[in-house]
C-alpha cells in the first residue's frame, strides 16, 4: 500500500514511525524497495524534502529548514519516530534529532560527512548538465544511469517533450553550496538518540568523519560500519548487507518484527 499526500508517503505497516529521508534530487519513492523490508517493524513513512517530488517549493534552501518541514511530520505521530537518511537525507535526519530530540528515537544517516567545507557544486555542475535532458522514455533514463537508472526514474517527470528532472538544478545548486560553507559537528553532538552511520567503501566523502561522527555522538550511542564494495548509495548498491544493518539496529532500538 503506498498514500501519498503533501510530500508524505506512507508505505505500510504498522506500529512506531519510521521516516525515509531521501538525497539531493531523490524522492520519497525511491526508498520502495527498502520501505518493503522495514514494514515489519513499524508503520514506515517517506517524506519529500522541499524542492523535491511533491514536496513545498521555495526556500530560504537552509538545513534548519529542512529539518523544521521533518518536525512539523513527526508532530502528527503519536511517538518519537526513527529516521533514515541517504545523503542530504542523512544530514536532515541527525540535524531534526539534535534540533527535536523529543521527536527522534533513532537516527540512520547514510554515507554523509559533517564537514565537507570548501567543496563547491562546480565539481559536478558539468556533470549534470551533460544530461541528454528531455529524457526519451524512462527506459532512456534507466541505460543513461545504468545501476542506478531504478533510482533515477523515480526522479523524473513526463513532459510534453520527454522527462526531466522534478527538482530545479538551481535549487540543488543552492542546497548543496550551504554544506560547502559550513560543518554540522555541532549538531552531532546534540543528539541524544542511538545513531548508525552506514558508509560506503567508495564514498566520496572526507575520509574518516562518518566513523568521527558515530564517536561524536553523545553516551557512545553512535555506531558506524563500512559496506565493502559499495559506492555512495549503499541501499540500492548493496542492499543485503544495507538491510540487514538497518534490521539489526532497529531491532535494538524498537524490538523483534512483529510480522514474518
């Protein structure tokens, strides 16, 4: 069963709340096939961050106001919900933790590093404006993207002359020059709730902050291991070794599935 309404897809299941955070031009659908797996340990939810899917539009693009369209969700629940975050998502996930502590009771932040100052979207701008953006059809996306085309088609549109992206590159652009400007140690060491930092082997992120940021944490509440072979999208990369850490945590942090 999938709901979707203002952004807020509830995907099924039952019991506490688990909230999927997607990356930088991602979307709450692209956590499906993880969604699947997590139902039996609560009633699991994915939220489109602004500027994204059908999520609001407009910025200030700031963190903290991310992570006040996250709390204003989680204030709807009747108890503290797990986050996961992929990426952006993983940096929003800790930073609503730190921020609302009330309403966090675990955070899983994959493969994003807390100071990645002086980096700047330059290095990709190209990139990504090499796109053969209209996309003929979504079987055009999936070959462009190869094994991530699953992820990208869930990030596109049709329009009347093919498929683009649902985000504005200049709204990413914006997102993602703020982490270039400052570090998030700060709010790491806010957190009050059980982490898990899962990081890819082949991250791009500066080396040895996923593992700092799991000992930052406060009490030793941090954990963080490394997913060999897998890039920056460990869920969809290596997805076995993601859900079975992800399994594990919550089952410590919420207890036994409750279906088979």
């Amino acid at each position: 069963m999938v709901i979707q309404r203002d952004g807020l897809v509830t995907f099924g299941g039952d019991g506490p709340p688990i909230v999927l955070l997607h990356g930088l031009m991602g979307r709450a659908t692209t956590w499906w096939r993880v969604a699947r797996r997590l139902e039996p340990y609560g009633r699991v939810h994915g939220l489109d961050a602004r500027g994204h899917g059908r999520g609001p539009r407009g910025g200030p693009w700031r963190t903290e106001r991310f992570t006040d369209d996250v709390a204003e969700v989680l204030r709807t629940f009747d108890e503290p919900a797990v986050l996961i975050g992929h990426s952006m998502g993983g940096l929003h996930a800790w930073v609503t933790a730190a921020r609302h502590p009330e309403l966090v009771r675990a955070v899983v932040c994959e493969d994003f590093a807390p100071d990645q100052r002086g980096r700047t979207v330059d290095t990709w701008r190209g990139y990504f404006e090499s796109w053969p953006v209209p996309f003929r059809s979504l079987a055009h996306v999936r070959e462009f993207f190869g094994d991530t085309g699953d992820y990208f088609i869930e990030c596109v549109e049709e329009r009347e002359d093919g498929y683009h992206l649902i985000a504005s590159l200049t709204d990413l652009y914006e997102i993602a020059a703020e982490w270039g400007r400052r570090d998030f140690w700060e709010f790491v060491e806010r957190v009050k709730c059980p982490l898990l930092a899962i990081e890819g082997e082949r991250t791009a992120m500066p080396h040895g902050q996923q593992a700092e940021l799991a000992a930052r944490v406060p009490g030793g509440l941090g954990r963080h291991i490394v997913v060999q072979g897998a890039g920056h999208v460990v869920h969809d990369e290596a997805p076995e070794t993601y859900l079975g850490a992800v399994e594990a945590f919550l089952s410590d942090v919420i207890g036994q599935p409750f279906a088979s």
